[in-house]
C-alpha cells in the first residue's frame, strides 16, 4: 500500500510538472519603424492629403528573428488565380477577394481565365445602400464597407461585366479613389435626413450622378470576344456561376451552431442571416479540406496584430498572445466580444504549405501592407491565426461534405 501511494504522488507530481512546464523558447516582441511605402504612393498619385505622410510609426510587432518560416509563394500548392492587384485607397477588400474568388471558381468549374470588374460590383452595391438608408430614414449603414456575400447579391440583381469593360476609374487614373466621392454622397444623405425629404427616385438619381462623375456610368450592353451582351447574359452565358452554389460559413459562439444566423458586424449593413454557423474544429477541418483538395476559398476577419509583419509577408499567433494549446472557441469569441478581433479585411486563399507538421495558407491580399514584403500582393497565415482570427470564410457547398445536412438542406 506504501509503495501505491508513493508511486501516486510521484505520477501526480509528473502530471502537474507537464500540466505548467513552459517552452524553452518564448516569444519576444519588439518596436519597429514601420512605413507604408506603397500606401504613401497611393496616396501621392490619387493626391490624398495627409499630413502625416513620409513619417514612420512605431508599432509593437513580434520579433520574427531565427524562425523557420515561408519565405516565397513557390513553397506554395496553388490553384489559378488572377494575379494581384490593388485595391488602392478605397475600403473595397471584400469586393476584391470576392470577385477573385469567383474568377478561380470559373475556372476551377469551365477552365475559362475571366478578369471581372470590381467596380461594376461597387456601383450597384452602394446604389442599393444609399435606397435601404433613403428607405429606412437614415436608420442604415452607409460606407464604403460590405462582405463577401453582398457580391453575389449584388450579381443576381445586376449582372457582372468584365473589367475591360468597366474599370470604374477616370481615364489615366492609377489608383481607386473613393475618399471624396464618399464625402459627397454622404453629404447629400445627411442633407435629405435633416431636411427629412426623402424622395427615393431624386436621392438615387443624385447618388448614381456622383457616382457616374467619378467612376463612370457602368454600360447596360457590351461587346466581349466579338458578341453583344448584357450584363446578366455575361453573368449566365459566360461565367456559367450558379450563385446559390455557395455557402458562407461563420464560427462564433454568440449564437447557436448548426443553424442559419446573422453575421453581427456593420460591414453585414443589410443584416443577412445566411451563415451557416458551426464548432470552430470544424470550420478549420472544413477550410483545410477544401484548399487541400482543389477549391480556393473568400475568409474574412481581424488583421490588426503584433504576428502580422509585412515585411515578412506572415501572419502568426506570438505566444505572449497566446500559446497555440489554448486557442479553442472561447478564446476567439473573448477576443470578438470585446472586438479585439473585427472584421477588418476580406482576402483570398489560394495555397496551402505543410511545413513541419503544420498548415500554412498563401493569402492573395489587395491591400497596400501586402505590398511592402518581397511577395507583392501575399501573406502566409499560420493555422493559428486562421483559427483565432479569421472569423468566416465563402466556399464553394460540394467542399462542405455533409455539414449542410446538420441545417437540414
């Protein structure tokens, strides 16, 4: 009985040991200078003014020094993808990946190698916000935001065109630009919700006249590969998308999993309950299943952290942080509820690199920090931090397998 209970104390003195034993190795983090040279040359073609302009921050970051990480996109597994291109000074991520999203899909599906208008999308898109804010009395969101779900909702109304087609820029203009045309708009609804005249057909004709100024009037037919279409015909007969294809998938405890809820963020303006939200182990075990068997895949989330260095092109969890053992559904809805994690930025995953027993995702990124590493346009994410801060992600239904049965469909 003696020799029993010696040997109990001594497995609980192990176990307790394990339970608390840290790394040898901690992560460090440090001070850096960081410049945004390709936001500042956004900003100097597209004549933004901004006095703080050429001054470096210092932003706290994690020491990256001695670690084996990617260093370049040829690590990568890749599907085809459109390569990357800026979004410039214009709060349209989610249009970018989306669209991006869905040239993959097109020619993942009909081998077709498509190049879609954004802008195309981002007209209507704030047409249709500018009629809910008429509508609702100045009681909606309206900015220049959205997710990635507005862009086939946006689709089914009014078509796609390519981007040839469509530009939505001025004639030699580099960059997008949407500060000033924002001001304007929003400036007239202000002026309707004051003066409390809301006349729907004057405040659309107004709104798109702003918008025709600066980006120009999206066409109503056109010419591609020697045939006239309209734009739904282009969306039907050239892209061959069904659009209810495609599901978007949430993970956050705020709400009950397995069923059909809505995405409560301000990006979200029309309130869609279409995620379908489940556990976080199976919403990775869903996102790494289909990267790792020929789909891409739209995620959006948080990308605002001292484990982003776009001098590294990565994105990793720093263990001051917190260490990977303990990243699990509760510690991503802390960080959600108290919006330590937003919804920042829509972007793209088009690769995937298992290095050392762990998952990496290539993101193609449309915004300006992507561009200041030695992969212009791309970040690698540790499943770490696809785990802890990547909120929702749209992917085709057949990479699902049978979650959708859990939602009775």
């Amino acid at each position: 009985m003696k020799s029993f209970i010696i040997s109990l104390i001594l497995f609980a003195f192990v176990s307790f040991s394990t339970l608390f034993a840290q790394d040898d190795v901690k992560d460090k983090g440090e001070f850096i200078e960081y410049h945004n040279e390709f936001l500042e040359k956004i900003m100097a073609e597209t004549g933004v003014d901004d006095p703080d302009s050429g001054e470096s921050e210092k932003e706290f970051k994690l020491d990256l020094s001695g670690y084996d990480l990617p260093t370049s996109i040829s690590e990568f597994t890749t599907y085809w993808y459109n390569e990357p291109i800026s979004q410039g000074y214009s709060g349209t991520c989610w249009v970018f990946s989306t669209t991006s999203y869905f040239e993959s899909e097109i020619y993942r599906l009909h081998k077709k190698k498509l190049k879609l208008s954004e802008m195309y999308t981002v007209y209507w898109e704030t047409v249709e916000k500018a009629k809910r804010y008429i509508q609702e009395k100045g009681n909606s969101l309206f900015s220049e935001g959205s997710e990635a779900n507005a862009v086939p909702k946006i689709w089914k109304l009014y078509g796609i065109v390519p981007e040839s087609v469509y530009p939505g820029k001025k004639p030699g203009q580099m960059f997008h630009n949407h500060e000033e045309m924002f001001i304007e708009m929003n400036t007239y609804l202000e002026n309707m919700k004051n003066t409390n005249t809301w006349n729907e057909k004057e405040g659309i004709s107004k709104i798109k006249s702003i918008l025709d100024k600066y980006m120009g009037t999206p066409p109503e037919e056109f010419t591609y590969e020697g045939k006239e279409y309209t734009p739904k015909e282009f969306l039907k007969d050239v892209t061959e998308l069904n659009l209810d294809d495609y599901i978007d998938v949430l993970s956050y405890m705020q709400q009950p999993y397995y069923e059909k809820v809505e995405y409560e963020v301000p990006d979200n303006w029309w309130f869609s309950k279409d995620y379908h939200n489940i556990p976080l182990d199976e919403f990775m075990s869903i996102l790494k299943n289909a990267i790792k068997n020929g789909y891409t895949v739209c995620i959006g989330g948080d990308v605002s952290e001292p484990g982003i260095n776009p001098f590294y092109d990565v994105a990793v969890v720093p263990s001051f942080d917190i260490p990977s053992e303990f990243i699990d559904e509760n510690a991503r809805q802390f960080r959600f509820s108290n919006q330590t994690t937003q919804d920042d930025h829509g972007i793209h995953v088009v690769g995937y690199l298992d290095k050392d027993g762990e998952d990496w995702f290539l993101i193609k990124d449309s915004g300006s920090g992507s561009r200041n590493g030695k992969n212009k346009g791309y970040y690698f994410f540790h499943e770490d931090y696809v785990k802890l801060k990547i909120m929702d992600f749209m992917v085709h239904k057949d990479a699902l397998g049978d979650v959708l049965q859990k939602f009775g469909e």
